[in-house]
C-alpha cells in the first residue's frame, strides 16, 4: 500500500518508521531543506544552536522504547534543568540529530511542498505528482486548512469542528554567540512575566564548543510582535535580559520566528481522520503535545492504517 506522509517531523518521521517496517511503500514530503521541523538545530559560524524544542520528557513506553534505542547509540542523552526536577532528554549533537537519525531508513523528499490534493494524488510546487492509498498530514492544522482550500476540499461538519478546536501559539527564538561562558546554572534560565520566558544554554548542553544561547520569547509577547522587524525584535529581547547575558560579550545572533510553535489547543484524540476520505491529520495539536505527543501521534496515525 502507498501512504504519503507530509511533514518530516517527528509525527511524519514516527509514522512512516511504522509503517515501512510493516512493509508499506512509505513517502516522506517535506517543504524544507531538512528534517526534524521545530526539532532544530542552527549553525551559526562554527557554533550550533538549538532553536525550535530544547529538551522533552519521556513518559509512555513507546516513546522510552525509542528514547532507550537512541541513547544506547550516543543520539540522545539524559538532561537535567536546574529548575526542573525530571531528567529531560536532548539530542547528543542537537536536537535535529534525533529526527536525522530517525529518517536515515526512510524515504524522505525534501523541498517539496505539496499544493493540492485532487483524488488520490498529490501536487508539488516544483511540478511532482504523488499517488496514494492512505495520506497523513502533519503540518500545522492552518496549513492544513490553507491546503484543503487549495484542492477544493471541503471539510464536513465535524471535519471543522476539528480543525477550529486547535489553536498555536507563535514562538520568537533569538540565538546569540558569545564571547565567555553564562555561568548559568545547569541548562538555562526560565523567567515569569518578561518578554524573553526562557534562556536555553546551549554550550552547557555540551552541542558546541562555543558559549551560543537561545532566548525564546513568551507567547503574548510573541503574538503582539511577531510580523514587526525582526532584527528590531532581536536587539529588544537581548537588550531585556541584559542582567544575565551583558551586551558586551555578544559576538553575533540570529533571530526565527516560529509561526506555529507549540499547540495551546489540542484535539483530544492522538489523531483525526477527515470524514469520508483516506486522509489522517496528526501531529502535536493532537493528544498530549509536546515532543512526546508529536510522537505518539504518528505512532497512533500509523497503528490506525496498519
């Protein structure tokens, strides 16, 4: 059977392992030039830096079963927050080096976007047509209502009510090169009520050799100034933690925005499938969220086609 997965995140990534283990004919499209979604890591001269999801928990034994694989294979490793008292998980080299590993067997087809859907066959942007049996979409759900629009796809009833249930809120990550180390405590620094809500310390997280953090904006903060100038954004959130990062011993910094960063409102099922169709939305506005939840989201999609 041909099952197109679009998204190369961990949902995507997590389904298709699934389901080409079970012997399907297994595609991966992704519109970007890699995989991993907001699993990413950004290299920065010679630093690195890690700038969508900083760290994840493990909880449910299918996740473990994974997380256990990896670390026995130097991808991922234990990570403790000094102001967290669970041990998280990252990835060894960068959180990218964990969907990297992930799709190393798969067939995955990067810059292409897909831009309708007609019948049981899929369009790309640079021209590809892609045929199935089975479709899952891992995507933010309004990329997925722009796309459904596209292709003259009309949701039923229930399909919307889906759709309008989940909600994103926007994340604006800045990352900055140092000249000394933080000297913060173990990981980084979450704040309360300031435009910048956490300092990921990413040479503490042994990823690079040079002192590089992430600062990721808050939520509100984010929303109120995500489609203003983004280098203007930058200086501002590095100027307000001036305390911990002084502007001194800044080198160079790069600003992300990230449109659809965590899912403020989920569908409560790990996964949905569109009435009447062989389509399947998942990812990390289904179920629990979180990297774990985007997870198990494909797993679930995957077990549900199988």
């Amino acid at each position: 059977m041909r099952i197109i997965i679009i998204g190369a995140g961990m949902t995507g990534l997590s389904a298709a392992r699934i389901l080409t283990q079970q012997g399907h004919d297994v595609i991966v499209l992704d519109k970007g030039r890699g995989v991993g979604g907001r699993m990413s890591t950004r290299t920065i001269e010679q630093a690195k830096a890690d700038h969508g999801a900083q760290y994840f928990s493990v909880k449910s034994p299918e996740f473990k079963a994974l997380i256990e694989e990896l670390v026995s294979n130097n991808v991922a490793k234990e990570w403790q927050l000094a102001q967290r008292e669970n041990i998280r998980y990252i990835g060894t080299k960068g959180m990218n080096s964990i969907p990297k590993k992930l799709a190393e067997s798969l067939n995955v087809k990067l810059n292409e976007k897909v831009v309708t859907i007609t019948g049981n066959t899929l369009k790309t942007e640079s021209g590809n047509s892609y045929d199935f049996n089975n479709l899952i979409i891992t995507i933010p759900i309004p990329q997925v209502i722009e796309l459904l629009q596209n292709s003259n796809i009309t949701p039923t009833e229930n399909d919307q009510a889906v759709l309008n249930s989940i909600k994103y809120d926007p994340c604006i990550a800045v990352m900055a090169v140092l000249k000394q180390p933080t000297g913060f405590p173990s990981g980084g620094i979450i704040l309360e009520n300031q435009p910048v809500a956490w300092i990921a310390d990413n040479f503490q997280k042994g990823i690079t050799p040079f002192p590089t953090v992430t600062l990721h904006a808050s939520a509100d903060y984010s929303r109120n100034r995500l489609e203003d100038d983004l280098q203007v954004v930058s200086k501002e959130m590095l100027t307000s933690v001036n305390q911990y990062i002084p502007t001194d011993i800044i080198l160079t910094s790069q600003v992300h925005r990230w449109r659809y960063s965590l899912a403020r409102k989920r569908h409560e099922s790990a996964f949905y499938q569109l009435e009447n169709r062989l389509i399947f939305l998942a990812g990390d506005g289904f179920g629990i969220g979180n990297v774990e939840g985007a997870f198990l989201s494909g797993y679930e999609a995957a077990t549900a086609i199988s």
